[in-house]
C-alpha cells in the first residue's frame, strides 16, 4: 500500500474547494501508477491511498476515511461488485463516492454496479484526464444532492412529527377555545346590529378575530388531512410500520 499527496494545479471549479481522500483499489500495480499521474495531471488537491486486494482495501478502510474510492472490477479471485459490497456496507464510509474501472466494455457490469451504489463506471482504455475529471465532478455534485434530498426529507418527517403532537395534544381544547371564541363573537355582532351601540373599530376587531379563528380552524383541519395522508401513504408502502 503507497499513499500519495499531490497539490491543486488548476483543477476544476468543483474540485478546487475540496481536499480529497481518494483510495485506488486495483491489483495491477501499473493501472495505480496510471490513476496516480492522471490526478496528478488534472491538479487535483488529494491524497491517494493504495490497495491491491480486498483484505488491503479492508485495512484502509478501517483507519481512514475517504471521499472517493476507484475500485477495479478485475480483482484476481474477487471482482469489484465484492469489493463494493464491502465499501457500501463500511460504517465508517457512507460518504465515500465509489467509481468503478474496468479494462472491458461490459455494460451488463456497469448497469449492476450503478444498481448497487456506484456513481460511476469507466472504461480503462477510454481514461483520460478530462474524462476522470468530469466523473468525479459529477459523482461529487450526485452526492451533495442526495445528501440535501436526505436532509431535506428527514426535515419533513420531524415536522410531520411535531403536527401530529400539536393535534393529538393540543388539537381538542384548541378546537373547543376556537368554537366558543366564534360563538361570542356571533353574539357580539347580533347585539351590534341590534342597538347599534358598539363602535365601529370595535366591531372591526371583532370581525378580525372572528376571520382569524376561521383560519385557525381550516389550518387545523389541513393538519389532520395531512397526517391521514401520511398515514395512508406508509400503510400502503410499509402496512408493518403501522402494527
């Protein structure tokens, strides 16, 4: 195993703000150098690590943690897709990118290794700088946007969550307030047009607070549709989340 550090000469917009971790899992030791020098070239800010087995790449992912990881799909008595599995299942690696090479143009192996978590798949014979830059930066940029699609649906179970506390726990006294509130403010206005005795920017206060308990009341009901919906939804999709 060889770990190398090279500095950014002039690498893409996405790739210069960052300081990779990159590990390079390849049993030829000619294709490393190779992957070496192209990211050298591309000026890339990295530190590449090296193995040439599973048990190498066990080791290293055990002590560090990378960003991306090349794994050869050609690995004497194991094939990428092991060594995938291996990457994918890590603890310690969820935010590691895998990037699969091949020395063959197998497209049954691309489609497989895309199904299991790969972002990437390329070719040996068609690596060049230009187009290991654009796999990366692309493979990168997929992987600031799941992590925000993550975020951003655990952001709307924590919120579903925090609805349903308000209508189970404050939802009944809340509506009860509400109906009681719109009953005096009826009685208030009868009288008005009664005996006319209410002054105006009352009455429009009055009227106000009516609207706005009008409004509390439809918002409630939204609530509740909302979280039937949701509980619809994951009956249907999981019927064991709901026993």
């Amino acid at each position: 195993m060889r770990n190398n550090q090279f500095p950014n000469k002039g690498a893409p917009p996405v790739l210069q703000a960052v300081n990779l971790n990159i590990l390079s899992v390849d049993d030829d030791e000619v294709d490393r150098l190779r992957l070496n020098k192209l990211c050298r070239k591309a000026g890339m800010t990295a530190e590449l690590h090296e193995a040439a087995n599973l048990d190498e790449m066990r080791q290293q992912l055990d002590t560090e943690q990378f960003d991306l990881v090349f794994l050869d799909h050609n690995l004497g008595m194991d094939t990428g897709l092991d060594a995938l599995k291996q990457l994918v299942t890590h603890e310690d690696q969820v935010q590691a990118v895998p990037i699969m090479l091949t020395s063959a143009t197998n497209y049954h192996i691309a489609v497989e290794a895309m199904r299991r978590g790969c972002a990437d798949y390329i070719v040996k014979d068609e690596l060049t700088t230009d187009s290991l830059m654009k796999s990366i930066a692309s493979a990168l940029e997929r992987r600031a946007l799941y992590g925000q699609l993550s975020s951003a649906r655990a952001s709307e179970k924590e919120l579903k969550r925090i609805f349903q506390r308000f209508i189970v726990g404050c939802g009944p006294d809340l509506r009860l307030l509400l109906r009681r509130t719109l009953a005096g403010v009826r009685v208030i206005k009868s009288q008005a047009r009664q005996d006319g005795g209410v002054p105006p920017t009352v009455l429009s206060d009055v009227s106000m607070l009516e609207r706005s308990c009008k409004d509390l009341v439809v918002f409630m009901d939204d609530l509740d549709s909302v979280i039937e919906d949701t509980r619809e939804f994951t009956a249907k999709a999981s019927p064991n989340l709901l026993q």
